[in-house]
C-alpha cells in the first residue's frame, strides 16, 4: 500500500479541487435546458452524449486499478483476506486476521503472513456484510483460478477492477433513469466524472458501490412498480430484493424502506411482496454464515466495539456528544455520552427521513436527504461514505430542478471531505488517525454554507413562480 504523505495528498486535493471546479462550470453550462441541444430535454436522440460521459467515465477509472498502487486507505486487504477466506468455505466473521496471522507463523507460511500484514483493526472480526462478503468471495475465487499464486496485491487489484466496474453500471443506470425523465444526460457527469467517485472506488478500492448499484437499482424499479399494469407486482419484487442487497452493503439503506413503500401506498399488495421479497432476500444472504461455525457473532461484537469507540471527523455528532456531557444527560441515561448522542442523531434522521418523504414527491429526492443527513449526524464520517449521496444526486438534482440545501451541500461536500485525509499526515506525526478541529471546520465549513445558499436559492424559485 502506498500510504498517503504531504504529497500524495496535495496531488489529490489540488487536481480534486480543480476537476471538481471543472465539472460544476461544464454541467452548468451543458446541462441547461436549451431545445435542440444534444443530452437536453426537447433535443434529439443522443447516443453519443451517452458513450463520451461513459467513455471518460472508464478511463478516469481505468488510469488507477491499472497503473496506481493501493492508496488513501487500506480497507481493501480486508475485502481481499475476508473473500480468499469465504471462498476456502470459511467464515469470515469467525476468527479475527490477528488469529489467522497467527496460524500462518505457526504453519511457516510467510507468503500468508505477508498478505495479511496491512489489514487494518486485525484484532476484530470483520464489520462487512454478506452481499460484500459474497462479491470478495466470488473475485478471489476467479482470481485463484486465473492466477493459483497471486498474492494479495493481486487480488486488491481485481477487485479495484470489479468496483471500477461496478461503478461503470451506475453511471448506466443514471443516463437510463435522466433519458426516461428526459432531463439533460450532463447531470450524470456529477456522479461519473467526480475525483470524489473515481478516486475513492478505483484508487482506495472502497466497496461502497455495490450499495449505491443497489439502491438506484431499487429506486428505479419502485418508480415502475407504482405504475399501472401486470408487471408493477414482479417490480415491487425486484424492488425489494435490490433493498436487501443494498441493506447487506450497509445496513443503514433498510430504512429508505420508508419512502419506496410510501411510493407504492396506492398498491397495498405490491407493498407486501417487496416486505416479503426483501425479507427472503436477507435470509438468503444471511442464513449461510448462521449456519457456519462461528456464525455471526464475532461481526456483531465487532459492530458493538466500532458503535462504542469509533469519532472520526463527524459534523454534528460531537456537538451533541459535548452538549450531552455539559448537561450530564451521560449520567442519567447510565450510559456513555457517545452513545446519547447515538440515539438523538438516529432519531434525527428518522425524523428527516419521515418529513423528506411526506413532504417531497420523488423518492430520489427523499433519498438523497437521508443519505446526506447519513453522514452529517454520523460520528465517524470518511470520505467514502458520501458516494451513496453522490449516486442519487445527478437524478435527485434534475427531478428538483434547482438547487437546494442537500443537493449543493453534498456536491460541496464531495470537494471538502477529502481534507480529512490530513488525519494520515496526523498518524505520521505520531498524533493518531484523526483530524485536527482546525481542518474539521475547513471541511464542513464550505458544506454548511453551500447548504444555506441552496436554500436560499430555493426559495428564491419558489417565490419567482
């Protein structure tokens, strides 16, 4: 792994920086309504729109799996020890790389010591899902069969491929979703084009794509579902299937449950089949590391010790922690003041949640204000975990033509995040993975106050019309 210093870390926030400004001054210029246009609303047909956003879509993803090493973080070489281990028939949740390094010396296998040597918090189980945990199972499996002796370098590289792809597939279902809204195809570029997206998938190796695939496969097919006709029942299925995989990605997508039922409240039974297609989806997912030894037990305690521990550059989540000590509410509650304000932020967003989705007609939209305030109230909040806002931004933007507080804050946010990468410069220094309050306010500074001006731009429209 190529561990980020001074220097890594200026390329990437200066090319960032000028390619995010780039891409905002070429979608406010290609992505305006003019008849006639190519990739506008009212012009004609535009395959060729089409294939230059995929097209660099592809080589801005291809450039890092090929000639890049692994960097900005390290997450990867336990995506590639947890799908080696499944696809040997092992649970992955049922022993901790720590343990199985041990096994390793113990069998004077330093080839297996090596490739487990950066595989970060090797003490604890692995914290990543079934859907992930079958897709490294899966790429190491072909890759082992290509290639019996690659290495973990190896493998991490397939699987930058695989997410590379998988991002690919996105941007594809974004162009669909903007052609039937007939909206401008430009907008997908704020997904496809992003440093944020390309740099965090294809160059860190995150696996947070195949979450935000997901869940706009599943707003896709909601939208369809709640259209008359035979196959609005087989959708809603599809639907509800596409939400397990995304809630075996990250369990906090189960929650936009909410607006796609509400979307389908019209159809009461088609309502029901995506509950129980959803449910039978995770039992199918879930069910085959239960019945392996060790079962699921050592991901949960694993859950329970980040939920416990884990403050990394969060927004408002430390100003409630601090309110709740200065209150004492940590004493009343008997429990830690971390775990208060884990309660509040998770009762604000489900209270967003239930506003956003009686208040705002598109579930895009009703997404993207649950996947922002995700990130806002969490309290360790990494750069990666704004690509699943990121994915729905391009269609959420269009469908509310304009502006407004959570689309120009998350597209803000996928410029200022990336300084909390400092916290490597940080751990460098010997003052531990963190990032000082200074860049903090660097970072979500900008975002609070693009999240205003979206507002006020807003209401601006609103009262012009």
């Amino acid at each position: 792994m190529l561990i980020p210093d001074a220097g890594v870390l200026a390329m990437v926030w200066g090319l960032g920086a000028a390619a995010w400004l780039g891409l905002t001054w070429l979608t406010a210029r290609r992505a305006q309504p003019r008849r006639g246009r190519e990739g506008e609303p009212g012009g004609t047909p535009v395959p060729r729109v089409a294939v230059l956003i995929l097209g660099v879509a592809f080589v801005l993803r291809a450039l890092p799996v090929g000639l890049l090493p692994v960097s900005l973080s390290d997450d990867v070489w336990r995506y590639v020890h947890d799908g080696r281990t499944l696809a040997r028939g092992e649970n992955p949740y049922g022993q901790s790389p720590a343990e199985a390094l041990a096994d390793t010396w113990a069998d004077a296998d330093t080839a297996g010591a090596r490739d487990l040597e950066h595989v970060n918090n090797p003490e604890l189980v692995t914290i990543y899902q079934p859907a992930s945990q079958w897709t490294f199972a899966a790429t190491a499996a072909v890759t082992s069969w290509v290639s019996p002796r690659a290495d973990a370098v190896t493998h991490a590289r397939v699987l930058r491929g695989v997410f590379a792809a998988v991002d690919l597939w996105v941007v594809v279902l974004l162009l669909v979703e903007l052609r039937r809204r007939r909206a401008s195809l430009w907008w997908a570029t704020l997904y496809a084009w992003s440093p944020a997206v390309f740099l965090e998938t294809a160059w860190a190796g995150h696996q947070d794509g195949l979450g935000v695939l997901a869940v706009i496969a599943t707003l896709m097919l909601t939208r369809r579902a709640a259209r008359p006709g035979r196959r609005g029942v087989a959708r809603a299925v599809a639907a509800g299937v596409t939400l397990a995989v995304a809630a075996a990605v990250k369990p906090v997508a189960l929650p936009l449950a909410l607006p796609l039922a509400w979307s389908l409240r019209r159809h009461p039974w088609r309502v029901a089949w995506a509950t129980g297609a959803c449910a039978l989806a995770l039992a199918v997912l879930y069910l085959p590391f239960v019945w392996m030894e060790g079962g699921l037990t050592g991901m949960l305690e694993t859950g329970r010790s980040f939920a416990t521990r884990w403050r990394f550059n969060g927004a408002l989540h430390p100003l409630i922690e601090a309110a709740a000590l200065g209150l004492g509410l940590d004493r009343g509650w008997g429990e830690e003041a971390k775990r208060v304000a884990d309660v509040a932020c998770l009762l604000l967003l489900l209270a967003a949640l239930v506003v956003a989705t009686l208040r705002l007609k598109d579930p895009w939209r009703v997404a993207l204000v649950y996947l922002a305030l995700m990130v806002g109230l969490s309290s360790t909040v990494h750069p990666w975990y704004l690509l699943w806002a990121l994915g729905v931004l391009p269609v959420a933007r269009a469908a509310a033509r304009g502006w407004g507080p959570f689309t120009a804050a998350v597209w803000v946010a996928a410029l200022a995040l990336p300084w909390g990468y400092v916290a490597w410069l940080e751990m460098a220094a010997g003052r531990g993975y963190a990032v000082p309050l200074g860049v903090q306010v660097l970072c979500w500074g900008p975002i609070l106050a693009a999240g205003l001006v979206g507002g006020w731009l807003r209401r601006k429209a609103q009262s012009a019309k």
